[in-house]
C-alpha cells in the first residue's frame, strides 16, 4: 500500500490459484488495511499493487495481476474505504 507520501509495506494477500479471489487467511490484513484508511482520513490515495511469479505468460501475469489488485480495492470498499481513496494497478511479474 502506498499513499502520496509514504510506503507501506503490509503481508502479502492470498488468492486461490489462477483467480482472483482472496484466500480466507487474507481476510485479517484486508481488514486491517481497512481500518487503517478509515481511520486515517489524512491518507487520501493509495495505490493497491498486484505482481505474479514467472509462470504463465505476459499477458496472462498483467491481466492476473490488475484482476488480483482490483478484487482488493472492492474488498477495502465494502468495508468502507471510499473508492476515490484507492486504485488499483497490475504489474505482472
């Protein structure tokens, strides 16, 4: 998570192999990522980031990776975290 001036490095999120939907064992750092922003209304944007490993192809990585980070700012938004606050990017490997 990143906002405009500072880095923040959180866990990493799970997702089922090959999708776009997070593991049951993300749900704690999603959560916490959530009440972090809602708390902190001084945060104005953050940018979710997706990366892979090597396997599979370009394409594939980069559609993976947005697909990955968007499921992310839809979870942070159903817990309230106002939309404009987020995006979302993908990056591949």
């Amino acid at each position: 998570m990143r906002d405009a001036n500072n880095s923040i490095l959180v866990e990493k999120v799970y997702f089922e192999t090959g999708s776009a939907v997070s593991q049951r064992r993300s749900y704690p750092i999603i959560e916490a990522v959530a009440a972090t922003l809602n708390g902190n209304p001084q945060i104005t944007m953050i940018e979710i980031q997706g990366h892979a490993d090597e396997r599979g192809d370009d394409n594939y990585n980069i559609r993976l990776t947005r697909d990955r980070a968007a499921s992310v700012v839809e979870a942070l938004a159903q817990r309230g975290v106002l939309r404009d606050r987020l995006r979302s990017a993908g990056y591949g490997e």
